[in-house]
C-alpha cells in the first residue's frame, strides 16, 4: 500500500470522470466502488455509503453478479464498522451466496472470513469459530496468503477473548509471519493490535505498550484513521495502568474524535466506556456515570453485547465505589450472565473478584469465597496473577470493614492461590 491516500483519491476522480465521458458504466461502477472504500477507510462515511449504492446498482443493472457480490462484500464492511450489525449480516450473506452460486472460491473465503468477525463482534463465538476455520481452508486451498495472514490474526483475537492463550499466541504469530511475508501493512498493524491484547492480558506490559505503538505507526503510514482510534484507546490502557493518568486520558479523547469523525459507532461506545472508567480512576464519578450510561445505549444499538457487559461490570464497580451495593449486585449479575453467554472467560473471572467483596459488604461471607476462589482459580488459568494481586487490597478492605477475622481472609488468600 503507498500510504497516499491523497493522491489515490485524485487518481480515482480522474478515472471516475473518464469512465463517465466514454460512457463505460462498468468502469465507471468498479471506479466509484474503489472510490467509496478510500472514503470509508478515511472516515468520509456519507460519500462512501452513496458510492457504494450507486456501485452496487450500476452492477445489478449490468446484471453482473460477480461484481454485485463484490460490492455487496464491501458494502457490508461498511455497515459492519457503523454498527449496523444486522443490515451488514444480510448483506454478507448475500454475497455469498452469489458466490457460491459463481464458483468464486476466493471472495467466498474473503465474506466467509468477514462473517466470522461479525459473529464474533455479535457474541456467536461458536458460529465464529466454524467460520474463522472454513475460511482459513478456502484461502489455502486457492493460495490467497494474504487473506490466510488477516483470518489467522481474527482467530487469534476470538482465541484471546475466550481464553485460550496458547492458541491466540500460535494464531498471532502465523498471522504475522504470513503478513510480513507478503508486505500488508494493514493487515500486519492489526495482528499486531491483537498480539499487544494479548500480552497485556499477561501482564507483559512492555511488550504490549511497543506492539500497539508499532501498530499506530503503520495504521498512520497506511492512512486508516479508524484503526488508528481503535489502538490510541487501547494504548490508553496501558498508560493508565503505568500510572500515565495524563496521556491515557489524552489518548482516549483523540480516540474519541476520530470515531466520531469516521462515524464509527461501535467504537465511539467503547471508547465513551473507558474514557468513564478513566474519570472514575481520577476521581470524577460525577463525571463518569453519563459517559457509561451513553456507552450503554451505543453497544444495544449496535447490538455489541460483549462490550454491553463491560460496560455494566464497570457499573457494578462504579456503584460499589459509591456505597449503592443493591446496583452494584444487579449490574454484576446482568454482566455476568452476558460473559457467560458469550464464553469471555478474562472478564467473567475479573468480575468474579470484584464481585467477591461486594458479596463481603453484604455479609454473604460463602457467596464471596465462592466467587473469589473461582474468580481468581481462572485467572490464574489465564496466567494473569497480576490480576489477582490488583484485586487482593479491595477484598481485604471490604474483609476489615466486615469484621472478618484473619484466619477468614486467609482463606481466601488460600483459594486463590491453589
């Protein structure tokens, strides 16, 4: 990729117009689709979204399906970035099935790969699974290296978010490898992205801090602004947990902008989500409870369920901070069930700690060893024992405040660590 987009958009307009004056409608179709993916890339979504339609009716019109399938594709990827999940999931599909009725086994791998992330971003990790696996197979049965490199960097993800380290780390490494070796910057940015994930999971923050850092580099070099917001939020959890209160909040806020600017609303509700456990960290719970309560909206709009129940663990924390334990535990509970529901193993084990010392406040002594020896028994799975130890002072406080006797809070301390 040149990383001019700039100069990609004039070439483009150039050709647009020729196409047009020869009165070429096939060129002029495949001219204004190639057009629309640079605007979409650069966050222009209106233009993109009217230049998708226009492409994808000159190509019904022409009665080509084989283009029609193809701008269908690319026309689902952009819906699927705006949050509108369920039209994006229409769309692939029917994509696919005309190509598959075309025999065109490469773009059927290319939106069989793309559904698997849609399923995976929707909470379906099972039908994920299967078709991350079928895709995978059809992209080396026709030796499509690149689009093997990008599916082995998704399924990675989806291994991560499932706890399944090993896997997840074998899978980033492939992806890489295959990446590097056909020189997709993009691509390789991405799997960077999700390795960084990964490592800081494990506490290996350095590690994870340079991943994401060289991944922001070449999103800039590639000119994909949405990209480019999705790593400064995540960079900013890093700085917060270094103790770089300023540039996690800096990195959120510039993050913010650009999913705003991209009109990516997916993102924006992540990003609203931890910028309000960034306020709550500060201090500033006045601040932070209207932030989650629009991040909260924006993920059951867009139907982003996994991140729905961050956002309600986040709540149950934030309402015990405040002392309303009665909100703390609903939120817990809805958040809970979600993780459960969507098999994200980190999260329901960090919520089960933390869980464990509201339960203490409640006087609900065997509920909260309950949960924090199963909590901290899957952290410790997940080799994430930084976790425990981050979650240990807040337990044997609500432990003190309890009246609880030593030998009790020992206990805990057994459980977690056998």
């Amino acid at each position: 990729r040149s990383g001019q987009p700039a100069a990609g958009e004039r070439l483009l307009r150039e050709a647009l117009a020729a196409f047009s004056a020869a009165a070429d409608r096939s060129g002029e179709a495949a001219t204004r689709q190639d057009l629309a993916g640079l605007f979409d890339a650069r966050g222009r979504g209106d233009e993109a979204e009217t230049l998708f339609r226009q492409a994808l009716a000159a190509f019904r019109a022409a009665g080509d399906s084989r283009s029609e399938a193809v701008s269908l594709t690319n026309y689902a990827g952009f819906l699927q970035k705006a949050g509108r999940m369920a039209e994006a999931e229409r769309t692939l599909r029917e994509a696919r099935e005309l190509q598959r009725a075309a025999g065109d086994r490469r773009a059927e791998g290319i939106s069989t790969a793309n559904l698997a992330n849609l399923l995976r971003q929707t909470g379906r990790v099972a039908d994920s699974e299967r078709e991350h696996e079928a895709a995978i197979a059809i992209h080396r049965e026709i030796g499509n290296r690149l689009s093997e490199g990008v599916a082995f960097g998704n399924l990675g993800i989806l291994y991560d978010q499932t706890g399944r380290l090993d896997a997840a780390e074998r899978a980033f490494a492939e992806a890489l490898a295959i990446l590097r070796q056909v020189g997709d910057l993009g691509g390789e940015a991405h799997a960077l992205a999700g390795l960084a994930g990964l490592l800081d999971g494990l506490g290996r923050t350095a590690d994870a801090e340079r991943s994401y850092l060289r991944a922001l580099a070449l999103h800039r070099e590639d000119g994909n602004r949405r990209s480019e917001g999705v790593v400064l939020g995540n960079l900013s959890g890093i700085y917060a947990a270094t103790g770089r209160q300023r540039d996690a909040r800096k990195a959120l806020e510039e993050a913010l902008s650009i999913h705003r600017e991209t009109g990516s609303r997916r993102n924006e509700g992540i990003t609203l989500g931890n910028l309000a456990a960034q306020l709550v960290d500060e201090g500033k719970l006045d601040e932070a409870l209207p932030l989650y309560e629009r991040a909260l909206a924006i993920h059951r709009e867009v139907a982003n369920r996994r991140s729905e129940a961050i956002v309600l663990a986040n709540l149950g924390r934030f309402n015990y901070r405040r002392g309303r334990l009665d909100a703390s535990e609903a939120h817990f509970a809805n958040a809970l069930a979600l993780f459960s529901e969507h098999d994200n193993v980190a999260s329901a084990a960090l919520l089960r700690c933390d869980r464990a010392a509201l339960l203490v406040a409640l006087g609900r002594f065997d509920e909260a060893r309950r949960d924090w020896s199963e909590g901290a028994a899957a952290l410790l799975a997940l080799r994430a024992t930084h976790e425990i130890e981050r979650r240990r002072p807040q337990l044997l406080e609500a432990c003190a405040k309890a009246g609880v006797a030593e030998f009790e809070v020992q206990a805990f301390d057994e459980h977690a660590d056998g």
